[in-house]
C-alpha cells in the first residue's frame, strides 16, 4: 500500500495541476505593462500558476499587484536590468531537498524575481483528502476559501532545488 501511495504522489507531483498542460506566457518577467482597472504601469516581477491559469505580479508605484493576464497591456519593452539568468524555467522537473520521506521530484509552477534573486514555486506537500465529517474542533479563525491548491505551495530558493 505505501508503493502505491508513493507512486500516486509522484505522479502528482510531476504532473501540471488539474491536468492541464502549463500554457506559454503572455507576458515576460521584467516587461513594462498597464493595467487599465487601477489605471497604473509597472514591470511583470514574478509568475505563478494558479486553477485559472497564470497570475502575473506587477512591481508598481502602488506595490506587488497579482493580477491575472486577461487584466494586463503587454508593451513588449523589456527592463534593462543585468541580472543572473533563472536557474530553472516554469513546469521543469526538479528535486526538492525537503521532500521529507515523500517524492523528491516537483515541478516549476511559479517563479519571481525579488531583490535580484529568483525565487521558485513548488508544492511542498501533496493534497489531503478529507470527508466532509473530519470538520475536527478548531479555535482559530478559518479562513473562507478552505483548502486550496495555494495552501500547498511554497516560495523557495534555487540552494533548495536541484536539476533532474
């Protein structure tokens, strides 16, 4: 039973999210966009995927804003920074050093740019099945959207990953 809880995680893991395949980007990290709705310009400093697809954070004067990309005017100008290219590209295989004793193989479903260092998004556990009566006594406030897939993720650095 445990190989195949073991297998079943694995393909979890290297399997874009709710079976779908990971759709190009749109838009570049560093690339000067406008938002019409708060009516602001900024440049794209991360990207992540999400169950609708992919959420750009924009670097504006108002802040990080994530939006996501049917909301944003792609210009097509890059920034002109010197930075370290990305260690890994989005929906790559990797190994994830603190994979506990589950699959140590994750995918690439995010990547952002902050401070001049690149930062990475995986899983970091696997999804729990729950019955409706495991509800379970709690003392703390719960949050409204319950267990989505964004409780699983996890920002982190390129020393924590390495290459398949």
């Amino acid at each position: 039973m445990t190989n195949s809880i073991y297998a079943l995680e694995t393909c979890w893991y290297i399997s874009p999210p709710w079976g779908k395949q990971l759709s190009p980007l749109t838009i570049s990290i560093l690339e000067k966009v406008y938002l019409p709705s708060p009516k602001v310009a900024g440049y794209c400093c991360g990207v992540e995927w999400s169950e609708t697809g992919w959420n750009y954070s924009i670097d504006s004067d108002r802040g990080i804003i994530s939006i996501p990309e049917s909301e944003i005017i792609a210009s097509g100008q890059l920034q002109p920074l010197s930075i370290q290219k990305p260690h890994f590209r989005l929906g790559q295989l990797v190994n994830f050093r603190f994979a506990n004793d589950g699959p140590k193989i994750r995918m690439i479903l995010g990547m952002s740019l902050i401070n001049h260092a690149w930062l990475y998004q995986v899983e970091w556990r696997s999804p729990a099945l729950r019955l409706p009566t495991d509800e379970g006594l709690c003392i703390f406030p719960r949050s409204s959207q319950g267990n989505k897939f964004i409780n699983r993720l996890s920002w982190v650095t390129p020393h924590d990953l390495t290459e398949v």
